[in-house]
C-alpha cells in the first residue's frame, strides 16, 4: 500500500506544472473533502461552455480533477504512477 499524502504535502504541488495524459497541467487547487487535485490545462486546450439552449457562450481552459485515493481500494490511485512532476520543489 503507497502512503496517501498529507493535505499539507499535497497544497505544496499547487501551482507546480505536472504531465499527465499526454499534456502539460498547473496543479491549481487541492479539494481536502474529496481527497482530490485539480489540474488545469497549460496549453491551448480549452472546453466551450454552452447556455441553456445548447448555444455556445464561452471558452474555459481544460480542467480536471483527479482523486488521491485508490477508487479500488486502499492506498494510492494507481493514475498517480502516470503523472510526473515538472518543475523542481519549491526552495
């Protein structure tokens, strides 16, 4: 089982660029309650919000959220193992 991380060892990834799926994220926000990371895309990709009518009204960088915990079972989610970190520790 791979130790789950601190709250306070996961709010010090914000603002830290990560690859994941092929494309390069900003750690923005940890979400304490859901055990989550939210990374938002930093390159041009973006998701068109759209009105009530279906009828586009504005653009918003990608974003998505992606739980600590194993969904499976105990310890960490193994979608982790597929994020690597870019820039170095904070001095």
């Amino acid at each position: 089982m791979d130790k789950i991380p601190s709250i306070e060892e996961l709010e010090a990834l914000i603002g830290r660029r990560v690859r994941y799926l092929n494309h390069e994220w900003h750690i923005i926000e940890v979400l304490d309650e859901e055990m989550e990371i939210v990374l938002q895309a930093a390159d041009d990709s973006e998701r068109v919000l759209s009105n009530a009518h279906g009828e586009p009204v504005r653009a918003l960088p990608d974003v998505l959220g992606l739980g600590i915990k194993n969904p499976r079972g105990e310890g960490l989610n193994p979608e982790l193992n597929n994020m690597e970190v870019l820039d170095p520790p904070h001095q």
